[in-house]
C-alpha cells in the first residue's frame, strides 16, 4: 500500500486537542481551521491521483466526551470528508502537548 493510500489518522484528546497523521507526519498539532484546510488539500490530491477517497480514521477513547467527537466528525465534514472511520481496539497511544 502506497502513503497516498494509507489512511489520515486525526487524533482527540481528552482535553480537546487534535493531533493528524498522515503520509511522514506523525501526531502534528492541529487547529480545526488548519484540519480543514489540510484535508480539503489531502482530498483535492487524492483525487486527481486515485479513484479511491481519502480514508479518515478518527482515533479517540472512552475519555472523549461524545460531544467532542461528533464536533470533530462536522469538521472533517466541512472539509469535504465523506467517510470516517472509528478506530477499535487496543488504545493506541494519544498523542500530547507536554
């Protein structure tokens, strides 16, 4: 599986910070107006080099508040992400400011 195939990782913390992974970017700090405007950019380049769309996974925990969750699921609407996907099982690490 190519990197442009290989699916963004947007990550929430309990605290409300988000985090995105994708192609060589590890867990960036991200403002929603700075996801939105990655992802519309990341969907714009899927596009012209693949039939597919662009995957989002959404990594969270049972710490999130479900409010926050659904907040950060608009968002990557307004970016023009059509499918999400949750991701289950073992916790993976939460990315952090400190």
């Amino acid at each position: 599986m190519s990197q442009s195939q290989l699916p963004v990782i947007v990550s929430l913390t309990d605290k409300g910070e988000i985090f995105i992974s994708y192609e060589n970017n590890i867990d960036l700090p991200i403002s929603e107006p700075e996801l939105i405007n990655t992802l519309s950019n990341l969907q714009s380049q899927s596009g012209n080099t693949n039939t597919e769309p662009l995957q989002v996974m959404i990594n969270a925990d049972q710490n999130n508040q479900y409010g926050a969750i659904m907040t950060l699921m608009a968002t990557l609407q307004q970016a023009g992400i059509e499918k999400v996907g949750l991701l289950t099982g073992a916790p993976l690490p939460t990315p952090s400011l400190q």
